[in-house]
C-alpha cells in the first residue's frame, strides 16, 4: 500500500462518509509535495461539480476516485466524467482509461505527424481567407495590424512606425 495514503489521512476516506466530509479529507490530502496541487481559481467549480454527482453517503468506488485524484494517479475531470456517466465500477473505468492512452500512444509518428499535417494545413487554409492587415494612423504614426506569414507559416503582428512628420 502507498504510504502516502495514510500519511495524508486518505485512508479515512472510506465508503459511508457524508459528501462534505469527504471533501474536506479530499482537500486536506491536497498540495502536498507528491499529490494534486489545488487554488481556489482552478479546483471551486469542480469541487461544486463533484458535490452535486457524488453519493451521499459516498460508495467505495467514489473513495477510491478521490483517493487516486489526490495521488494523482487520474484527473479529477476524468473523476467528473465517470461520475456523471451510467455507473460502471471504478477499476473497470481506470482500465478502460488505461486502454485508451495506451492506443493512443502506440499510434506511430508517422500517423501522428500525417495527421497532424492534415489538421495544420486545414487551419493554415481557414486563416489565410482571413482579411488582410489594417493600417492606422495615429498620432503621427502608422499601425498596422494583421495576418503575416514567416516561413510560410501565419502569424499575428502589430508594427507601429513613424511618418517622420
């Protein structure tokens, strides 16, 4: 067993706990040097999201859910998605999680980089209709703002210069 699991009171995250106070156990655990760095910014609307999917009591599977989050063995957006889709068990979902990264990186380069190409040359296409650049004067001096390439490759500029006026 990981040890981390009892020195970050994770293993008082059992099944039969109310929701609030899994989460206070969930947070606890939290932004310690090896588990799930949470701000308020980032981790509010999640913690609402989880609150309102999750059982109250809490079953073994959603403990297990927030522990692996806290260690972060999974996401907390992956723990959002099995809770808000038909209940399948927890390991059966890590699994198949599993399986799916797992092909995914067994997709060669090749098939990756044709793929890649095909998607970069599709948004190269979409903005190179993009309107031209814009020309301002303002104060004595010209802007212009828009759409240049670099090696044949779009980027957005903005260039400011002086008349000489």
């Amino acid at each position: 067993m990981d040890s981390r699991i009892t020195d970050y009171g994770l293993d008082l995250l059992t099944p039969g706990l109310s929701v609030d106070n899994a989460l206070v156990l969930f947070k606890s655990a939290c932004n310690k040097r090896d588990t799930l760095f949470i701000i308020p910014s980032w981790f509010d609307w999640r913690e609402e999201h989880l609150r309102s999917l999750l059982d109250d009591p809490i079953t073994a599977d959603q403990a297990q859910a927030l522990r692996d989050t806290a260690l972060e063995t999974i996401h907390v957006d992956e723990v959002l998605v099995w809770l808000e889709n038909d209940p399948i068990p927890w390991s059966d979902f890590v699994a198949e999680q599993k399986r799916v990264r797992d092909e995914l990186n067994a997709m060669s380069k090749a098939e990756h980089d044709a793929q890649f190409k095909t998607e970069f040359e599709a948004a190269l296409k979409q903005t190179r209709s993009k309107p031209r650049p814009t020309r301002q004067v303002l104060g004595g001096c010209v802007w212009s703002r828009g759409w240049g390439w670099r090696d044949d490759e779009p980027w957005l500029y903005s260039w400011g210069g002086s008349l000489g006026v």
